[in-house]
C-alpha cells in the first residue's frame, strides 16, 4: 500500500510547482489586457505569499483533524479552482481575489507532504519529492510558451494547468484509503507522535554542547551522565580496541556497553535492536597451522560471550526498547552480499555482522570486564538494495540513540 501511494504523492508535488512558475510565464502577455503594471504581478505573488504562510501554519491542525490524504486533496482542488479562475479573470483585481486560495493551497500541501514523506519513508524520497516539484516548475512555462506560441490567449495555458489539477483531485480522491495504511517504509507500525503547538515548540531547550573530558590518542572522553563515560572509537577492530583497552586501563571501567549499527543477515526489519549472545570473529583465520577457523589465539577461543545478554533484553523491554539476541561476527570487512557473506552465515551462524564489537569482547575478557553489546539493524546483505539501505540509516541510529542511555543508566543502577 505504501508503495502504491508514493506516485501519488510525486504527482502531488509535480502539481504544486506547476503553479509557481506560470504567473512569471505569462505576465508579459497578461498585464495590458489587465489594465495593470509590469511589475504589479509583485502584488499577486504577495497574496499568494501570504495565504501560503497562514496554510502552512494552520496544516498542522488541519492534517490531524481530516489527514493527510483529505489535506492533500482539498489542497490541490483549491489550486485547480484558483486556477480555473485566473483563466477567467478580466480585472486585475479578480486575480487578486483568486490569488487567496491559490496560496491558501499550495501552503497545506506542501507542509503536509513533507511530514508525511519524512515520517513513512526514507530520507532519499524527500530529495526526489522537491525534484518532483522542480519538474512542475518547469513544465508549466513549457506549456504556457507553447499556448502563446500557437497563437492562443495566455488563458488557455492556465485554463490546460487546471485541468491537470482537477485530474489529479480525482486521483487523490480515489487513493485515499491508501492513506489510511500506518505503516513505514520498512514495514513497521507508525509510532503516534504527539504534535507540539508553536509555544511548545520554541520553548524547547536548545541542545547542550558537551566537552570531552579529555583526548587521549585522538579518542575523544565524553562524562554524558554521573560516573558513565562515552567515546567513538572509530570504525575498524583496532580502533574498536584501543578505545575499549583506555576505558579499561585509565578510567577502570567494569563495564563497557557497545552500541552502533550492523548488517543483518535475515530479514529483521530495519531499527531492530539487538543483544549480541556472543561475538565471533570471521576474519581470524590460522587453520594453516592446525586451528579452528576463528580460533583467537593467546585466549585460545572461537567464540567470545557478552554478560547476561537474555537479561539485558529483558531490561531494555521493560524500557520500552523491545530486542532480541544472537550471534554477531566481526571482521574488518565491510559486508555486502556475495560468496564471503554465504561463508560468514554458514560457517558462525551468526545473525548480525560488522566490525569491533569482537575485538572490544577481546579486550573485556582479558581484563576481567564485563562486556554488553546493543546492536540496531541498519541493512541486509542480501537485499538488493542493500546500499542504499546503510547510506540512510537515520532509522537505525535513531532506534538505537533512545535505548542506550536508558539501558546504560539501568545497568548502572543494577550493578550497585
């Protein structure tokens, strides 16, 4: 269903820039007959201006009190009409008049589309949905150049822009039940947000910037709550275990709690956290020499295991952070689908992969520190898409930012 909507809502915003640049188009060819100035087309665009403005504010109430697809609906019917009205026009005040609906219209559209885009799909569909209004800007002096270059009056060329319009009204109509579908892109129920008023919303506290407590070999020591610390190690095992090797030497940690994003090998959808049972390493290989494939030497061990990790998925559901656990492997590789990614999944089983958690296991286990790993899905190494899916993982990230400190906090407060 949701895909079946996402043409609908391009047609949608083609429509909303069809308007905007045929004013522009057809002034030249409008104003005398008009009885009006050149540059009097300012005083139009400044109606339509300010009826975008106050739509565009009052489509937040709108939208939750008849929905996105009604909003959309009515908006692009009010365009069509005001359309339609500037075709007939003869005064310049009539177009004045017409000009009301015509920026009242275009304003709950444009604000309306672009949440619902940005709350059910991913953030790539927001570049192409403006893409679809720069078509329609560019279509719609095409079409008024053409009109007056056959000849015809300028009012055919809004009156054939009109046209379009209660078309696609009719279309919107129609698709309406399609609207009604709360899900994302991914597949997962919409979470109901509550709307914050404009009050609210400027009362909200800014963000606070938040010094490291010191840098020791370009790792960054962030304090983010009393006696929790928190650094980015970087992307790669060493990195992975320089920072996890100072936690446990300088600051005498006894626990370090790993959080970031992996591939999937199954189909979890996307922001799914995970509780890694256990870490393998894949890209460990000295079955040369007599070893089992993924054998650490010095610890002697395949695979390494996280503390309590069917605990901590308990923990993080009854903070409303529901996960589930498995295997994770890792390996300085960046995953993608293949032969190597058939190896990896037949040989560990794992369900996850990516690229420190094991070496920070590693590190944990010969220092006698206990070691949790939350893991949030952020693509699938046999999707086709798979690329796509890691470039925009806002998803995963944001699923994964609302756990940890909660579960970092409560493993604290468990531990004393």
């Amino acid at each position: 269903m949701v895909s079946l909507l996402l043409p609908v809502i391009y047609l949608a915003f083609i429509s909303l820039g069809l308007p905007d640049a045929l004013l522009g188009a057809a002034w030249p060819s409008m104003y005398l007959g008009l009885g009006a100035g050149l540059s009097w087309a300012g005083m139009i665009s400044m109606i339509i201006s300010a009826g975008t403005v106050v739509s565009s504010l009052a489509s937040d109430a709108l939208t939750a009190r008849l929905g996105p697809g009604r909003v959309t609906a009515i908006s692009v019917g009010m365009t069509a009409a005001a359309l339609f009205g500037f075709s007939i026009s003869t005064q310049f005040w009539m177009l004045c008049l017409w000009a009301i609906p015509y920026g009242l219209g275009a304003g709950s559209v444009d604000a309306a589309l672009n949440n619902y885009v940005a709350l059910h799909y991913r953030s790539r569909h927001m570049s192409w949905l403006h893409c679809m209004w720069g078509i329609g800007t560019m279509v719609s002096p095409m079409v008024m150049g053409a009109a007056l270059t056959h000849g015809m009056h300028w009012t055919v060329g809004y009156r054939a822009i009109a046209l379009f319009q209660v078309l696609l009204t009719v279309v919107l109509v129609v698709s309406l039940p399609l609207w009604k579908e709360r899900r994302t892109e991914s597949g997962t129920e919409e979470t109901a947000l509550q709307a914050l008023s404009l009050r609210q919303v400027f009362a909200l506290p800014g963000a606070r910037e938040l010094a490291p407590l010191e840098t020791v070999s370009g790792v960054p020591i962030f304090e983010i709550a009393p006696d929790i610390l928190a650094c980015a190690g970087g992307v790669s095992k060493v990195n992975a275990a320089m920072a996890a090797e100072l936690l446990c030497l300088r600051y005498g940690v006894d626990l370090i709690l790993n959080a970031g994003v992996a591939g999937c090998f199954t189909d979890l959808p996307t922001g799914t956290l995970v509780v890694a049972s256990d870490f393998v390493q894949h890209d460990v290989d000295t079955t040369a020499v007599g070893d089992p494939i993924g054998l650490v030497s010095t610890v002697n061990q395949v695979a390494f295991p996280t503390w309590q990790p069917e605990c901590c998925a308990e923990l993080l559901a009854s903070l409303g952070h529901p996960a589930v656990t498995g295997r994770v492997s890792t390996g300085d590789w960046f995953a993608v689908k293949g032969q190597r990614a058939e190896w990896i999944r037949g040989t560990f089983s794992p369900l996850l992969t990516e690229m420190e958690g094991g070496a920070i296991a590693q590190v944990c286990l010969r220092n006698g520190v206990r070691f949790v790993s939350v893991k949030s899905v952020s693509d699938h190494l046999f999707s086709d898409s798979q690329a796509e899916e890691y470039f925009d993982f806002g998803q995963a990230l944001e699923a994964l930012g609302r756990a940890v400190l909660p579960l970092a906090k409560a493993l604290q407060k468990a531990g004393r």
